[in-house]
C-alpha cells in the first residue's frame, strides 16, 4: 500500500516536511512548498539573469526575448496604473515573474506547484491588499475612508451601502487568492486523474488517456500563464484605485 502513494492522482498537493527547524520553539521547517518557491524564484531570477547579461546595441535572440518578456510586464502596467505605472513596474515585474514561475515549475514531472496551496496564493493576495491600503493612507491620508462613502446616493441609503462598500473592499484579497488557487489545482487534479487512471489502464488503451493528458498539459501551460496575467491585472487595477480613489 506505501509503494502505491506516489502514484495517487491527489499525491503532489500534500506538504511533506523535508526538514525540521525548530530555533527558539519556533517551527520553521522546510517543506515541499517552500523548497518549491525557493527553486521557483532561483530559476526565474537565472533564466533572467541569462537572457539579459549580454546588453547590445543591436540584441541577439536571447536578450531580445527577455526585452520582450519585460516590456510585456511594463505595458500591463503602465495601461493599468494610470500616471504612474513606471513607478510600480519593478513590483508587478517580480510579482508576475514569481507567480508564473510557480505555476510552470509544477508542471515538470515530480514538481510540486506552490500556487496550489491557498497559504501561498492567500499570501501573495494579503501582501498586494496591505501595499494597497499603504498607498491610500499614505497618499490620501484619512481622507481615504471617503472611498467608502458612494457619491451621488440618499443619506438614508448610507448605512446600507457603507458596509457593502467596506465588504467588497475586504473581498479582494479573498477573491484574487481563490481564484488562482482553484484554477491552478483544478488543473493539476484533472492531468493527475487522467495519467493516474492512464497507467492503470491496459496496455493497448493506455495511449488514450495519456495522449489526452499530453494535450492537457499544453492547455495547462498557456492557463499558468493566463493567471500570472490576471493576478497582476487586478493587483494593477487595486495599486490605481488606492493612487486614484474613485470618490
């Protein structure tokens, strides 16, 4: 039964400790999740570091697609964060950088994907939703609470929409975690069933379900990087409500 468990289709989304640190009564022990980000952050930053370490004049191959690669990050921001989007390109460029390396490193073979635990996608929505809420108190001051006033609306409806108002604001680190988890591990849970059922099979069927999973795994390439987009989009879209508070 032990020699089965790698092969359960829900077998990558466990955390394994790999090391136990324990300095003070503090448990900081190094799991699967965090050896993953370490790697995906390691890898990103050389594949970079590569392409862009010979700077010409007139760029060869190599350097052109990392200018590619960086102008397409600072067009997303710039056409997103109105009048001061240059300021903020370094911040999406990491953010995107480090969520679509997650999500392309657990599609490797014996990866693990950190995007599919919700501490890591709940995480990076907090730390987005904080820097936000930074930038209206240091920007506007006390005058940011008026956000959550809606112009235009009788008094009589302001005790009604105040609430809703400060609801939908607290959602959106709720929802811009959420939807990058579910999409990630829905992902990797459907290429788990198929391969997992794939091996199963007989041997003169089991070129179905894993050619199917071959196909998948070219559409799950295309969604890491679709969520990657859609994260920084609305972290771009939350950085210009704080700069330009619609109220």
């Amino acid at each position: 039964m032990h020699t089965m468990q790698p092969l359960q289709p829900l077998h990558p989304f466990k955390v394994h400790v790999l090391l136990e640190l324990h300095p003070f009564g503090l448990d900081i022990s190094l799991t699967n999740t965090a050896l993953a980000l370490l790697l995906a952050c390691l890898i990103s930053s050389l594949l970079l570091a590569l392409l862009l370490q010979r700077r010409q004049l007139i760029p060869d191959r190599w350097q052109l697609l990392g200018e590619m690669y960086f102008h397409f990050v600072r067009r997303l921001t710039v056409n997103n964060i109105h009048l001061h989007g240059e300021r903020y390109v370094p911040v999406i460029l990491t953010l995107f950088t480090l969520i679509a390396g997650s999500n392309l490193l657990g599609l490797l073979p014996g990866s693990f994907a950190p995007t599919t635990q919700i501490v890591v996608t709940g995480t990076l929505a907090v730390a987005v939703f904080l820097y936000t809420v930074y930038l209206r108190v240091r920007l506007h001051g006390w005058r940011c609470v008026l956000t959550f006033v809606p112009r235009g609306i009788p008094v009589f409806l302001m005790p009604l929409m105040i609430p809703v108002e400060i609801m939908s604001f607290l959602a959106r680190p709720v929802s811009l975690a959420v939807r990058l988890f579910a999409n990630m591990t829905a992902g990797h849970t459907v290429l788990g069933v198929i391969a997992f059922f794939g091996l199963l099979a007989p041997w003169y069927v089991q070129w179905v379900p894993l050619s199917l999973s071959v196909a998948l795994l070219g559409v799950e390439v295309f969604i890491a990087a679709i969520q990657a987009y859609i994260f920084c989009v609305l972290s771009c879209v939350y950085i210009d409500d704080a700069i330009h508070p619609h109220s």
